[in-house]
C-alpha cells in the first residue's frame, strides 16, 4: 500500500503526507529538484545540516536506514541504498554507487529477481571523499579522512587516513602522522 507493486519508489502521498514526519531533514540541508527520494517511513532517512542532495541522485531506504550527516555533498547521479551511515564533510562525487544490498542468487529454480535481499551496513566516516564512478559494496567501512579514487570498487575495509585504487580497490598511500606527508604503501 505504501508503492506500487514493483516498484522501488513510494506513492505520492506517502512523499508528501507520511514522511515529512518520520524523516529528519537539517537546516539549509539542499535537496535539487531532480533528486529522487525514495524514502519509505518504516526505515529511518536523515539527511544534516548544510547537506546537498544534487540533481539526479537517488536515494533509497526500503532495505535498511541511510543517515547522511552534516555539510556532506551527494553528487550527481549517485545512487545510495540503505544500510548506510554517511559522515560529516564527506564528498561524494558524481556516478558513484553506494548499495547496502545484495541480490539473492543461489536457487537456481527460482528467478534472481523473485529471490530474498540480504543486507550489509555500509559506512562513510566522516570528511571522507568519494572519487566519480567508484562503487562501494555492502558491509564496507570506509574509515576517517580516507579517499576513494575515482573509478575503484571497494570490496574490502579502507583504513583511516589512506587511499584506495582500482579494481578491486587496493591501499595505495596512507598518511604518516609523524612525517606529515601521505606516503606509498605498495
């Protein structure tokens, strides 16, 4: 009752009647005109203070909560599918992918598309920054101040201070507090 029937995408008066009152918006938080929200009531949505939402982006919580924290930056044509946490002063930049979720494969009597999700947390700790076109997968943590190069698919954990690259993303460099400088690890 809540969205069509296979469709992703709440009805209209659940957009405009339900959600402005189960879901926390910041102040000055943007939302652009052409973003997509499909955000249902039964799973949290919360999107910071000074946060965009840019054109084209879509953002999705009927498999699990996404909070989006303050000053944080969702470019255009992102996709961000619940589970996930996303910190303060993140930059995420445009064609990124961002899915808590994994289609169910294994019976192979049953269509992929008739077979049950499973869900992994993904979290974005704060003033991260996400390259274009990178993909994070379900149950990953990036940690603190790390960067995601453009491009990289993130399978794995991406430690605190350090960059990742490629596919599948792999450490690149990480900052040495005692040199001050961001260093090759490879």
């Amino acid at each position: 009752m809540l969205m069509p029937k296979n469709q992703a995408r709440p009805r209209w008066w659940v957009r405009n009647f339900m959600n402005p009152f189960y879901h926390k918006k910041g102040q000055k938080a943007v939302f652009r005109k052409n973003a997509r929200l499909d955000v249902l009531p039964f799973n949290s949505f919360y999107v910071g203070n000074n946060s965009v939402v840019e054109d084209y982006a879509v953002i999705n919580n009927g498999m699990g909560h996404v909070h989006i924290g303050h000053n944080t930056f969702v470019g255009l044509f992102d996709v961000v599918i619940g589970p996930i946490t996303i910190g303060d002063n993140v930059i995420i930049a445009q064609h990124v992918v961002l899915s808590g979720l994994n289609h169910g494969y294994e019976d192979v009597n049953v269509p992929i598309k008739d077979q049950p999700c499973s869900t992994a947390e993904i979290v974005v700790e704060d003033n991260c920054w996400i390259g274009a076109n990178a993909v994070i997968t379900a149950g990953v943590k990036i940690g603190k101040h790390a960067i995601v190069a453009g491009g990289s698919v993130v399978t794995k954990d991406v430690p605190p201070y350090s960059i990742v690259a490629g596919n599948p993303a792999k450490l690149i460099r990480s900052y040495n507090f005692e040199t001050k400088q961001w260093e090759r690890t490879y």
